[in-house]
C-alpha cells in the first residue's frame, strides 16, 4: 500500500508540472517603459580590408549584403601610418591622403554616406606602437617617437578628420575612438594616465579646429576592463570629454546563457546614469562583441559556422538592449579583413593566418574554399536585428520569464506615418517553449514572423531570410503565441 500510494503521488505530481510547464510563459512588453530613446543600431566591424583589397566581385557581392542588413551602425578603424608618411621631431607631417589603404577607406564612407550609416571612426594605437627607438634617418612615422600623450598624434588624427568632414564632406561620421582596448596588454597604451591625456589632447584638438559639435568622443573602449568607466567619471574634466560611453566584451557561452552579461551591463548603464553629472543623458554602446567560448590561439571563432552561433549573438543583443545600451558592434563583417600573423614565407593569401570572425570570408575562392563566401548562419539573425531595429528606435522594457535561457526585448520606431514593433525572443535551451506575447493598446497589427531554428531558417534564392509566416489584424492586447520547438530565436515585426 505505501508503494502504490507513493507511486500515485509521483503520477499526480508529473501530471501537474506537465500541465504548468506546458502552460504559456507570458512575456509582457511594457510600451510606456523606455529603456534607450534614440537606438544607434546593432552593427559590425567593417575595416577597409587594410590588408589587401578583395575582388571587384566580392565586393559586389559584400554591398549586396549589406544591403538586405538595412545597416545602420559601424566601427571603421585606421593606423595612423595609412595616411601620414612621417611627423618628425620639430619637423612637419607628411601627409599621403591619396593612397590605397584610404581609396578603400573612401569606400566604405561613401556607402555609409549614401546609405546613413552612422561611423565610429577610429585609430588602432598610437604610432608609435611598441617600438620606442626614434630613428629621424628612416623617415618613417613608426620611427618618429610619437606616443600616446604627444600632441602630434592629435594633431594627425585632427587633420585626418578635416579631411574627411570638412573636404570630403563626409556626415556619416559620427564617433571617435583613439585607440583600441587601451587597458589591454597587447596595446601599447602605457596606463590610463597616459589614455587620459591622449584623450583631452583630442578634445583641444577637435575644438580648435570647429570639429567638437560634429564629431563625440567615445570612451574608454576597454575590452574586460568596464571599471575605467568608473575611473573616468571620478575624473570631472575626462568625464566632460567623453561624450559617449562604450566598452568591449568577448564572452563566454556561460556569461551569455546565464545572462551575466545582460546583469554587467545595465550595471555600468545605471552607474552613468547616476554618477556621471550629464549622466542621464549619455548614450552607452557595446564598441565590440563577439564569443570567447570557441576562440583559439591564431584569434580565430571555430563556432563561427555553427547554429549555436548565431542564438549566442541574437543573444548578445537582446541582453544589450534589454540592459539600456544604445547599439552593439559585432566582431566583425569579413574573414578577409585582419589578419594573425604570418607562418609562410611569400606574399599570397594562403601565408597569412587570417582572423575567423566574419559572416563570410570574401577570399574563399583565392584559398581554393569558395564555399566560404557563403553566408554563416549567424547573418541570418544578426542581419534581421540590423535590418529591424533601426536607427533612432526606443527600446522597450519587457518582463522577465521566469525561465532561464528564454529572454526578450522589445522597440518601436515610427515609420511609414505610423508606430512600428519589433519583437526578439530567444530560447537557449533545448525545451520546447510557448509564449504568449502581450502589449497593452496595441491591436490590428500585422506582424511577419522569422524563425531561427536548426532545421527552419527559411530563406529566398539568394540566401536571406524571410519571414516564415504573416499574422494579419493580430491583438497584442489580448496576446499571440509564440512556439519555440527548440533552442532558437524568433523575431516578429510589423516593419515591411
């Protein structure tokens, strides 16, 4: 009797938590909560392939991309080496804004241009890098001693921007960042004193020259090192130079599906907002994301090509947007673009160990691999969230799940004469899970639906995603539901 009574008890006890796991997980998005009024986009890393420059048709084939993603936001950074020959001790700076490296450069602003992208500008180091020996007989910008705290560096980089804003005309560029993850060993940067002062020589330099109400300057930039946001609002005139707020951050798959990077940032988002005295006003973006968890020692993603990947990242976005960042950056748009060192002894593509972080690799036909041009599956969300959460949205705050690894975020933008939605959910777990969706006064709205699951990404004849379904006359207040088969992401749009 004592068995059959607790095997009947176990019965009744499945049954009930099968019926109230197989419930709806009510998500609510609150319309009235803004999180970030004026959202810069969730972009990529696009350097002017500093390298080498890949194929007419690659490029082609790179702007066509690009194209469907709708982007809105990027991070384009140069050596000071690309555009000035020399600046030596008492002498004058040789300027070389004519060559190769900056045709490319011109590439990439002209699309931005036409297309309103919004730039980060940027230089990786300071020119002198590691080499501290100043040798004026090479004439050679590497050689002439400039550091980090030398106002020749600003200078440069002042004139540089002349170029672009005041002679080319270019007012896609909108940030500037000196100098990459100053705080990290493999920089040359030598502290944060030393950071500071490059700053505030920067922003005497934009000042003079009339290009401060054009061009914000974004700090600290820091890859694993956000408590330089501290160190810079404890300083009252570093605070008053740094117009916007962004760090770096490569995560592990740990801090993504435990959602301690969504936890860290809105940390660092609710510091500012009440310790920086135009706190409340300071936008706060991510300069840099992508995945620790797969990385190896050549820095190349092994994930990359992978599913998973591109649930981690959809992932990244929703924690960013959910802890009131104004933008994410992705490491990074092209295989072809970096490269890790040089094992082989020639000149071909083939000696080079090129850095793996790309949506595709635009010299897979020059490694014998065409297959790498293709798209990775990590385009298809991340493409979606550029394309569907345009510049200038407000995010909306929505409500927990209850669950771990099931997250949302919300925003809405105006467009085409009227308010538009775009809803992100992600699953990072293997269940099933059904969500009802609910927006208070939100009713009659058409919403296409994109699912990103391992074996549903439905797509066109050219490889981009496509809505899998279109919900007509939907009542948000009354809610819809949402079935996650899987681990996945579904995004749900009233956006065309």
């Amino acid at each position: 009797m004592i068995r059959k009574y607790s095997f009947s008890i176990l019965i009744a006890y499945a049954f009930l938590s099968s019926a109230v796991f197989s419930q709806p997980v009510k998500i609510e998005v609150f319309g009235n909560q803004i999180l970030e009024k004026s959202y810069i986009g969730n972009g990529v890393q696009w350097s002017a392939y500093p390298g080498r420059d890949i194929s007419e048709k690659s490029w082609e084939r790179v702007l066509e991309r690009i194209d469907f993603m709708k982007l809105n936001f990027i991070r384009l950074m140069v050596d000071g080496s690309d555009y000035c020959q020399t600046y030596p001790v008492g002498g004058k700076p040789v300027y070389t804004f004519e060559n190769e490296k900056i045709k490319r450069v011109l590439k990439v602003l002209d699309y931005c241009e036409k297309n309103g992208v919004a730039v980060i500008l940027g230089e990786w180091d300071n020119p002198r890098g590691k080499n501290k020996e100043v040798d004026p007989a090479k004439k050679q910008l590497k050689w002439d001693g400039i550091n980090e705290t030398d106002p020749r560096w600003t200078e440069m980089v002042g004139e540089f921007i002349n170029y672009l804003v005041n002679i080319k005309k270019y007012t896609c560029i909108k940030y500037y960042n000196l100098g990459n993850e100053p705080n990290g060993y493999w920089m040359s940067c030598e502290s944060f004193e030393t950071w500071r002062t490059s700053i505030l020589n920067l922003q005497k330099e934009l000042v003079k020259r009339g290009l401060k109400q054009k061009i914000k300057i974004v700090g600290p930039d820091c890859a694993w090192g956000n408590d330089w946001i501290k160190k810079i609002i404890d300083d009252k005139e570093l605070a008053a130079a740094i117009d916007v707020y962004e760090v770096h951050w490569y995560a592990t798959d740990e801090e993504i599906e435990n959602a301690d990077f969504e936890k860290e940032m809105a940390y660092y988002r609710d510091y500012i907002t009440q310790n920086d005295p135009n706190g409340k006003t300071k936008q706060f973006f991510m300069g840099e994301a992508g995945m620790l968890t797969g990385k190896n020692d050549f820095d190349q993603q092994k994930n990359i090509a992978t599913f998973q990947y591109g649930v981690w990242m959809a992932d990244f976005i929703v924690q960013s947007m959910r802890a009131g960042q104004a933008g994410l950056i992705a490491w990074d748009l092209d295989d072809a673009m970096h490269t890790s060192g040089k094992p082989g002894k020639g000149n071909d593509i083939t000696d080079y160990n090129w850095k793996e972080w790309g949506f595709w690799d635009s010299f897979g036909e020059e490694k014998g691999k065409p297959e790498l041009t293709n798209m990775r599956p990590w385009f298809y969300t991340w493409s979606l969230l550029s394309k569907y959460v345009p510049a200038g949205s407000q995010v909306l705050k929505t409500s927990d799940s209850g669950i771990a690894g099931l997250r949302s975020t919300a925003s809405k933008t105006f467009a085409n004469g009227k308010i538009e939605y775009t809803f992100v959910i992600v699953n990072e777990s293997t269940e099933k899970r059904t969500i009802n969706l609910v927006l208070n006064n939100v009713n009659d709205i058409n919403l296409n639906h994109f699912n990103y699951f391992e074996a549903d990404m439905p797509v066109d004849q050219h490889g981009f995603a496509v809505a899998k379904t279109v919900s007509k006359n939907v009542d948000l207040s009354k809610g819809t539901i949402i079935e996650m088969p899987s681990k996945g992401v579904v995004i749900l749009t009233s956006l065309e």
